[in-house]
C-alpha cells in the first residue's frame, strides 16, 4: 500500500492550493484519512481528518479556512487551503488507516509535499 500526495508549492499570502493524495495497492477498506504538516523546527501537527463516513474534524488554526474532501470509491483525500498565512508554510503529509491484504488496520504515511506561503 502506498500513498501518494501531490499539489505543493509557492503561493502568496491571500491565496489558495489544493492538496490531493492517493491511496494505491491492495486495499479492503479505508478507515480514517488525515492531514498532518510539519514546519521546519517543529513537530508534526494534525490540520484535519476525516472519517468513512465524510464526518471531519479540524484544528482551530486553520478551521473556516480549510477543507477536507474524500473520495471512497478511488481512495483519495484532498485537503482545499484557502486565505492562506505564511505560518500555514510546512511539509504537507497525508495519512490513511487501511484494511489490506495483511488482514488488519494498518497507518500510512504519504510521502510528504511541501507548501511555501510568501510574497
């Protein structure tokens, strides 16, 4: 199983990205699904998740200005940032909890994509 995050890159204070990731390999069923950055020098912090059933939670740093999306049926998770602040810069890194062929949930972490806010 691998997930594959996309969408990074270079925007201005004000703007908007959207992140994509894909879940890929022998999947049986996909649990949660996940956002987590990292900014240089600090620890890796949950922006939101989103469950099965499309319930999602935040962190109060970037509610009413993120939103989460799944797809179920391709088992990706999209993450839209929108009014973008220069403290949003980190490395962007999806994760999924994934029922597969070893027969239990295990977590997977994508690869990681990094997103610069500057003007």
């Amino acid at each position: 199983v691998q997930l594959q995050a996309s969408g990074g890159g270079l925007v201005q204070p004000g703007g908007s990205l959207r992140l994509s990731c894909a879940a890929s390999g022998s999947i049986l069923s996909v649990n949660n699904m996940a956002w987590f950055r990292q900014a240089p020098g600090k620890q890796r912090e949950l922006v939101g998740s989103i469950s099965s059933g499309g319930g999602t939670n935040y962190s109060g740093s970037v509610k009413d200005r993120f939103s989460i999306s799944r797809d179920n049926a391709k088992n990706t998770i999209d993450l839209q940032m929108n009014s973008l602040k220069p403290e949003d810069t980190a490395v962007y890194y999806c994760y999924a909890s994934i029922y597969g062929d070893s027969r239990r949930w295990n977590g997977y972490w994508g690869q990681g994509t990094l997103v610069t806010v500057s003007s």
